[in-house]
C-alpha cells in the first residue's frame, strides 16, 4: 500500500532481488486496501504499508487491521518519510516494523529486506544480497 510510484517500484525490486516477489497487490490509498483486504478470503502473509496514505493513513489502516480478528495476525512493515517519532512510535505499538525513507538504495535494500525476513520469520542470511 504505497502511493509513491518510485518507492513501489523500489520496494518491488527489493522483493523480486530476494526472491520472495509471488503475487503483489498494490493500493493507492488505505480505503482501497482495507475494502479489498476485508472482501477476500485469502490473506496476506504480509503488508507493507505507507505510512503517509492519502484518504486513510497508514496507522489508521493499521489500526483497522488489527481490530479484524481475521487479519490481526498479518505482519506489517510501515514505510515512512516521516520525522515524527510519535507516529512511528503508533505504528510499532500496532505491531509494524518501521523503515525510514529516503535512505540510500543499498540501505533501503538492507533496511526492507531485514524487514520482512523477520515479519515472514525467514532466516536473514537467505536475504542477503
């Protein structure tokens, strides 16, 4: 869920370079991605979420998340550009990983591929570039 088009096709390029790119659906804003998350029966196994989404942002959302019993459970990791330690502080007592941007591309790599080996609980050394 990331509204930026160069952030997500970075983020997708991080996902494929670790192999782990199998099926992706992108939202433009958090009210989309909640509709759709909420109408499907399959779930998941992980979101990665803009913390600054239009219409919905990306605490809300995750808030909205982790009040569903059926997607609580459903690892996050939140991309911000944000300075505001409180709302990173928000998005990790919601249970998300937050990564920072912009960061250098190798660190962005390093930063989201760490994330999401332990959100997935995958061992860091088969993420490593």
């Amino acid at each position: 869920m990331e509204d930026d088009e160069g952030d997500l096709t970075l983020l997708l390029r991080v996902l494929r370079t670790h192999g782990i790119l199998h099926e992706t659906v992108c939202f433009g804003d958090g009210n989309q991605a909640l509709s759709a998350l909420k109408g499907s029966e399959a779930l998941p196994d992980l979101m990665v979420i803009d913390l600054g989404l239009p219409v919905m942002d990306g605490i809300a959302l995750l808030s909205e998340v982790r009040a569903d019993p059926q997607l609580a459970h459903v690892p996050a990791i939140i991309l911000t550009s944000s300075e505001d330690p409180q709302r990173a502080a928000a998005a990790e007592s919601l249970g998300a990983r937050v990564v920072r941007k912009p960061v250098p591309y190798e660190e962005f790599m390093s930063e989201v591929g760490s994330a999401i080996a332990n959100a997935l609980g995958i061992q860091r050394a088969v993420l490593a570039p």
